[in-house]
C-alpha cells in the first residue's frame, strides 16, 4: 500500500497585466511523485484554467522549470517528498526575470534568440568535451552526443546579475557559446560574446551551475569563455603589427 | 513587472536563503565591500580632523579609544580579511583558473580567513 500525505500546493497565479495572487489547492499525493504531477492534479481537477508548461516529463525537454519554495527546480524530476513534508506546503512560482504570460508559464523567446545567436548547436561529437563527465570511449572519436543544456532557462531564474541587469544575456547562452567555440573554433562567437552585457557582467555567483538540473556547469564556462577571449586579444594584439 | 529583471531588485542580491554556498559567498564580498567603503569615509572624516588642529585631533582620538570603537576596528580587520582573500578567489576563477574548484578554494580561504581574523581581534581586544 502506498504512503499518502496531505500537501498544500500554493500556486502563483498571474493574468497579463494583472497583479499576481497565490491560491491554495489541498492534494493527497504519493510523496515520491513529483511536484509536476502535483501540478498537473491542480489543473485537471481543481482548476482547468491553471496555465503551465510540461512535455516529456523525464527532464529532457526543459519546459517545466519552476521555482519550488523559492528554488529553481524541474519538476517533472523533483520528488514531492525532497521539497516538503505531510501536512506540509509547497509554493510553486514561474522562473524569475523573464516576462510572465500567464500563471507558470513564462516569455522565453528572448532567452531562445540569445542561445541562438551563440551559435548553439544541440549535438556535438563526443571528442570535443570538455568536462570529466563528458569523457568517452576508446573507439568512440567518430560519434556524436546530444549536449547535456536542455535549454530550461533555470539559470537564468537563479542568476542574481541576471535579476537586476535586463541586458545581461545569460548564463545558458554564455555556456552555448562556450560549447560552439569549443566545436567551431569560431571567433566571431568570441568577439560577439566580449560585451559587458556578456561574458563580463557575471559577477561569480555560480547559482547557475548550482541549479543546473543538467550538469552543464555554466558558471565555469563562462569563467573558460572569458579565458579563450582574453587568449584571442591578447593573439590579436602580438599579431597585429605583423 | 515583478518578475522581469530590474535594477530595482538590487536588495534581492543580498537574500541567502536557499541559495548555494557560492551565493552565500557572493554576499559575503558585497556586505564586506560596502562595510569597507563605509569605513573608508570614516576614515577620511577622522583624517580630516588633523585640519581643525591638534586639540580636536586629540580630542577624537580620545574617543575613538573607547572599546566599542575597538570593536569596530576588529570588524573592519575582519572585513578586510575575508573581501581580500574571497578576492583572490574571484580573480582566480573570474579568468578561468580553477573555476571547477571555486567552491573548494572558497572553504580554505574562508577558513584562514575565520583562524586570521581571531588571531588579530585577540591581539587588538586582549592585547590592547
């Protein structure tokens, strides 16, 4: 027999242009369900006018980032049980600094532009990663691998420069720049990625690498950007007389 | 809105809950920063003391003897210690060295900077 709790799930409801309010919804659940099932009980039984983003429900699309009791998480792989208690409560919120459209769903167009102008690519071949994680096989050099970024903006919510600086582009769109570098070797992507609203305006914080629901440590590769930038000036500058 | 990116949420910078330790660290530099900057001015205020000649250069430095200003001091010391040795940190990582190991480099260096900062606020509050 399955273990059933009584949890809260207050969620943030916004119209456009509407002041935002918080509405309460009482659910028994399995604690090791997740917190997008949650969610998805709210809507389909509670309130079929609750707006949310989800797809493939196994962490691989990124639509269902949220802040769970003021954390970035994905919910359709965070445990009910990890973020609160019976009887307990949780609060669930869109992502910060992007414009919201409705309720959990928010304006990511500008966050997709930004990762597409790094010249992102989702596959790469396996011997141009750059992490221990990502190491591969013997035999293996002539393969490719889906890059781990699944484009959720979560990094974006949890970035504090990110939160108070609208130009800033990001933290996924620095470590997809990052990534494109390392594959294409292409220095326009170090030239367009040298702006002060760019790899400059991080400010060390690395919430974005704590939050990454995907291991792609974007806090560090911005720190490596920064590095191959400063490695092209500096290229640029003993080769100019030349 | 609210929930955009705006220079307004600046006192957000300085909420730790539920943020990774790097975060706490992040704060950590900014808190210690403007309490610097603050005793910067301080500073220059006593310094300027000096113009109004020696009896009211006396007279403040007879005041600023009182312990609660040694206080300060230890506070200030203390201040220094950590914005300096987070800031070898930053500047590490913030060119890409050792930045996989920022967390680790800011346990040690917050540790000497705990074992630095008794030893001085023992040496200006016992040794005084």
């Amino acid at each position: 027999m399955s273990v059933k709790w009584n949890v809260t799930f207050r969620i943030s409801r916004q119209k456009s242009g509407v002041e935002r309010e918080f509405q309460d919804f009482v659910l028994e659940v399995d604690p090791n369900e997740y917190v997008l099932d949650g969610v998805e009980r709210v809507w389909a039984f509670h309130d079929r006018s609750l707006n949310y983003r989800h797809a493939c429900h196994h962490s691989t699309c990124g639509a269902c980032g949220m802040r769970v009791n003021g954390v970035e998480k994905l919910t359709c792989i965070t445990p009910i049980h990890s973020v609160t208690r019976n009887g307990g409560t949780i609060t669930v919120e869109p992502l910060r600094n992007f414009p919201v459209i409705s309720d959990l769903v928010v304006d990511m167009s500008r966050f997709y532009l930004a990762i597409d102008e790094a010249k992102f690519f989702p596959v790469a071949p396996v011997n141009k990663a750059d992490l221990p994680y990502e190491a591969h096989a013997e035999g293996q050099d002539d393969c490719e691998r889906l890059v781990d970024c699944i484009e959720c903006g979560i990094c974006i919510s949890a970035c504090p420069i990110a939160l108070t600086t609208p130009a800033y582009i990001g933290p996924a769109p620095l470590a997809a720049a990052q990534h494109a570098y390392n594959e294409l070797e292409d220095a326009s992507i170090l030239e367009l990625m040298d702006d002060v609203n760019a790899a400059w305006r991080c400010h060390h914080a690395f919430e974005c690498s704590a939050v990454c629901p995907s291991n792609v440590e974007p806090g560090w590769r911005i720190m490596d950007l920064r590095k191959r930038i400063m490695r092209h000036k500096i290229q640029n500058l003993l080769t100019s007389g030349k | 809105m609210e929930n955009q990116a705006s220079a307004k949420h600046w006192l957000k910078w300085f909420d730790p809950r539920n943020r990774s330790v790097s975060t706490w660290a992040f704060i950590l530099n900014r808190v210690t920063g403007l309490g610097l900057t603050l005793y910067l001015f301080l500073h220059l205020m006593m310094l300027g003391q000096l113009a109004k000649g020696p009896e009211a250069y006396n007279g403040f430095i007879a005041l600023v003897k009182n312990p609660i200003f040694t206080f300060g001091e230890v506070l200030v010391v203390t201040a220094g210690i950590i914005h300096g040795l987070n800031g070898i940190r930053v500047g590490l990582a913030g060119v890409g060295i050792g930045a996989r190991y920022q967390r680790s480099m800011f346990y040690i260096l917050f540790l000497l900077a705990v074992i630095l900062s008794i030893y001085f606020a023992a040496k200006m509050l016992l040794g005084a």
